[in-house]
C-alpha cells in the first residue's frame, strides 16, 4: 500500500482563503517532497524538507513535518485561482536513492 | 538552465508491440528516476539509476526496464505493450538523494 496519504482527497476554497492539504505515511523517511500537478501534466516541485527540520517555508507556501506522528501538512497562503491543481506527498524513505512514495493526491480547487 | 525533458510527449502503440522513452536529466543531475502514473493506481515508483547504475526498483514485472548512458540520459523500455501500460511516464532527475524535478511526462496509450 501507498505510503504517502493525502487528506482531504478533494478540497475547494474561494480565492484568499488559505488551503491545508496534509500527508501521513507508514515508516521512517529521509525526506518529504511536495509536488503540485496541473491536469496531467508534469509534476512541479514545491518544497522539500527532511526528516531533521519541522517547518520549511516558500512565498506563500508552508510545510511542516511531525516525525512522530508521521506527518506533513501543505498550507497555502491566500489562494489565488492558479493555485487549482493536485497536489502530492512524496516520501523518500531512502538514505542512498530517490525512490519515491506518492499518495492518491488532493484536488485543490480555487474558485475566482 | 534547462529543466528535464522527455520524449516524445505522446505516443501510440498496438498491443504486442514495444516502446522505448528518453528522459535526459538537468545537467549535472546524475540520479534518474521514472514513474508511472495512471488513473487507477496513481504515482508508482519503477526505477532509478545513478551513474548508469540500476540504484532502485519498484514492482513493476520484467517487461519494463531502463539504463542510464555517461552523459546521464536515461531510457525505459516496455516490451510486449498491454492495455494497461497505457499511462503518463513521468522521469525526475536529482543530484543525489535532494531535490528530484519531474519533466513533463509522456503519455503512452496502447491500443
């Protein structure tokens, strides 16, 4: 089974609310990497934190990291209508390679 | 500086028959990795190489394989195409084990 478990799986806002997307996954990791994917096309590379660090920031965008519980939460900032896509958890549970574990993703819609 | 990118972007196949995709890394990248993303089973992990060593691999049975040449680039090759192979194959590459950047896929559709 998946590692990586985003929550919600669908979540829709009006622009300059702030969006929370979380990810919970299984066993111990290097890293966490956060990804945002428009209709199919290729994935775009957001933050990545690791296991050392607890909260990592990026314009509008915030990640924490719970080692303990074992999770991660995405926060965006007062959301515009470009913010709508699918957004991923990716857990890089190796220490010697990239060799990723994705969740099914969440569906952010911004409505204008 | 030039991102990652994989050709072609889409493709066509018949049942039976065999593709090969080329994903060449951002210059300097020596870790590609590829994954299949598809409706029903989402994001999987099929491999990875790192100085054109096979580094990882994901459970993927053995029609699917891939190499990395000097220069980095890397191909995958699925022999005996099935229906469900159709999907978006998506290659990232990374320096090491940090940052990985995805190119733009190529969508596989076999028929």
């Amino acid at each position: 089974s998946q590692q990586g478990e985003e929550d919600p799986q669908a979540l829709s806002i009006q622009e300059g609310e702030n969006a929370t997307m979380n990810c919970s996954y299984k066993t111990s990791i290097n890293n966490l990497q956060w990804y945002r994917q428009n209709s199919g096309r290729g994935l775009v590379h957001l933050i990545l934190i690791r296991s050392n660090e607890r909260e990592k920031h990026s314009g509008r965008l915030r990640v924490t990291l719970d080692t303990s519980k074992k999770s991660s939460s995405l926060l965006i900032t007062a959301s515009r209508a470009a913010d709508t896509a699918s957004y991923f958890c990716a857990v890089n549970r190796d220490n010697y390679g990239q060799n990723f574990v994705f969740g099914p993703g969440t569906r952010l819609s911004v409505l204008p | 500086k030039a991102g990652v990118t994989q050709t072609p972007r889409y493709l066509i196949k018949t049942r039976g028959q065999q593709v090969t995709l080329s994903c060449s890394p951002i210059s300097g990248h020596r870790s590609v990795s590829w994954y299949q993303q598809t409706p029903g089973q989402g994001l999987q992990f099929l491999f990875e190489y790192f100085s054109e060593t096979q580094r990882n691999k994901g459970n993927f049975p053995g029609r699917f394989s891939g190499r990395q040449f000097s220069n980095s680039r890397s191909e995958m090759n699925v022999s005996t195409l099935e229906l469900g192979d159709s999907a978006l194959y998506l290659c990232a590459s990374s320096l090491n084990t940090g940052e990985a950047f995805f190119g733009q896929g190529t969508r596989l559709t076999v028929v």
